[in-house]
C-alpha cells in the first residue's frame, strides 16, 4: 500500500491506490455529502468523514480530481473503521465505465511519478 501506511484490508487490494488530494461527492440514502479522499485507485478509494457508513451500502459517487471534468461512478462500501474522531471509508467501483477508468489511470500514473 502507498504511504507506507498499515491500514486494515491492505492485503486484499488488487490495485495500486496513491494518496490523493481530490473530493469525493457521496450519494447515500437520499443525502449528498462531500469528503476528502485519502487514496485513490482505479478499483477504488478510500475518503474520511466525519460520519459513519455502513458496509455493503451503495453510493453513487462524483470524484473532484485537479484539472478533470468529475468522474460519476457507483460503490459499494467496503469497509469502515474510526480512527480518533474520523471514520475511514473504503469504496469499490461497480462497473466504473470505460472514461473513469482511463481518466484515474492517468491520474494515477502521475501521483507516482510526484
């Protein structure tokens, strides 16, 4: 995992996530909040708040990345831990199409070479 970071569910990712200074708008239960991201991957991310969510909900999702048009995808909550007073969320994209893929590849490819 980037960061050097030993957070929970590391192991089970099958993608490289970078950190990442973007927004995230999340849709959920009829609510639009809006969060910082910590990680970003093209299967995933990870995004702080200071609310709870709860794991296997759907979101639908608008991801702000610097310079880009917002990338609208669905996910699926994949896990959820507090740490002090933040709540860590981890999302999969569910069938990310074929723009958001090709826009956080290039995304990432950059935040690497940083």
């Amino acid at each position: 995992m980037s960061g050097g970071r030993d957070l929970p569910y590391a192991k089970l990712r099958r993608f490289t996530r970078v950190l990442a200074d973007a927004m995230v708008g999340v849709q959920c239960d009829g609510r639009y909040r809006v969060h910082p991201t910590a990680e970003i991957s093209e299967g995933g991310l990870l995004f702080t708040s200071s609310k709870p969510y709860p794991v296997g909900k759907s979101i639908e999702m608008s991801i702000l990345l610097q310079n880009e048009r917002p990338l609208l995808v669905s996910g699926e909550i994949s896990y959820s831990f507090k740490q002090r007073d933040t709540h860590h969320v981890g999302v999969r994209f569910l069938e990310p199409s074929t723009e958001v893929q090709a826009t956080l590849r290039l995304f990432i490819q950059r935040e690497k070479r940083r």
